[in-house]
C-alpha cells in the first residue's frame, strides 16, 4: 500500500479527477483510453479530434467538506483536531475509530442531473474545442439499482434533447460500480469496479499528478 506525507496541493498542472477519469476509462472499458489526452475544454481529448470527455463531481459539498477535513486531520494539517471533528459532524459526517462514516443521504439521480445540466449549458455557451462526439465522466457516491438506472437514462435523454450539443455517453463511477448510459442506444450498463482497483486507480491518478508536477519545475 503507497504511504504519502502530505495530500496533494489545492492547485495542481494536471487535475486529479480528470486522470482519475483517464485513467478508469482505460481500466474498465478499453486501452484505447490510455491516448486521452488531459486537457481543458473538454477535459479529456483525443488527438485526432474523434471524442473529447468532460470531467465533473456530483457530490454533497458537506460530504466533500468532510473528506477535505478528514484529510487534514489523518495528515496531520488541522490546528484543532476537535475544531475539524465538530465541523465534520456539523456536515452530517462521523468520525470514529479514525475512520470518516459517510452522510447519511438518500440515493437519487438529482445531483448527477443538475451537474449534467451544468455541463450542457457550458458546451453550449461555445469556447470549446471541436470534436465529433461529446461524452461525460461524472463521480458519484449514490447506489442504482436497475429501476433508478432506468428512469435516469430517461431524464437524461429528456434533458439532452434541450441542447444542440449532447453527451452521447455518461459514465457515473460509484463506489463499486461504473454506470454506462449510452444515449445513442439508449441503453445502460452496470461495470463492476471493486474497491480494490479503484485505490489502485486513486494511486495511479495521483502518481500521474504529482509526476507532471516534477516536469513543471
């Protein structure tokens, strides 16, 4: 298991989840995915402009609070470790045994809509490199099950026909899973992904981040 002093810093050349998103795709779905390019506008872009990827978080920003807290305390970085402890249960989190419990929430497809919202009225805007097809990698922490997975694919597709330009494919990575909604075919797809390989992954993305960081200086 890889042991690191310190977390990554706040503002980094690569962006961890864009190579988190690279470096997944390439795990689960295909080595075609290891070309990506880590970019801006879209995220993730294949050289020969055939696709390009947009990378985006539909987290409870308490939840994501408490992570960025809990980090602090395991490195060590916070001034009052009871101060943090505080701010964590204020987010609806627990901290107990040295391990952070999760919010309790209700597993829904809101915030993964609103951010596909989100990312469909910035493409749109223009400012975007051009490339035949348009796809998005969104991290989740919700459960699906086949119902839920359903039902969304038929919002996102409700969703998309607004907009001239759509995603044609959305991947939503939860812990264990990878869920594919092909809005082509309209079809969807659960992928397995144990919690093993996705530390690997984690490792991997953060070992690519902090190498572009030796290149810089």
């Amino acid at each position: 298991m890889r042991k690191w002093t310190a977390p990554l810093p706040n503002h980094t050349k690569l962006d961890y989840y864009e190579c988190y998103a690279k470096i997944a795709l390439s795990q689960l779905l295909s080595r075609n995915y290891k070309n990506l390019i880590v970019k801006d506008k879209p995220d993730l872009q294949f050289s020969d402009g055939s696709s390009g990827i947009e990378v985006t978080q539909a987290i409870d920003p308490a939840q994501q609070r408490a992570e960025r807290l809990y980090t602090e305390i395991v490195y060590g970085l916070v001034r009052s470790k009871e101060g943090a402890l505080q701010e964590i249960r204020n987010c609806g989190c627990k901290y107990e045994n040295g391990i952070l419990m999760g919010k309790t929430g209700t597993d829904s497809f809101n915030l993964i809509l609103q951010a596909i919202k989100a990312k469909l009225e910035k493409i749109n805007k223009g400012g975007y490199d051009y490339f035949h097809h348009y796809d998005l990698f969104v991290f989740s922490d919700i459960y699906a099950d086949d119902i839920m997975l359903k039902n969304a694919l038929s919002s996102m597709l409700a969703l998309s026909g607004k907009y001239n330009l759509f995603f044609e494919k959305i991947w939503v990575l939860v812990p264990g899973s990878l869920y594919v909604f092909d809005l082509l075919l309209e079809q969807t797809q659960v992928i397995d992904c144990s919690s093993e390989l996705q530390y690997e992954i984690a490792c991997q993305a953060r070992e690519m981040v902090e190498a572009a960081e030796k290149i810089e200086k």
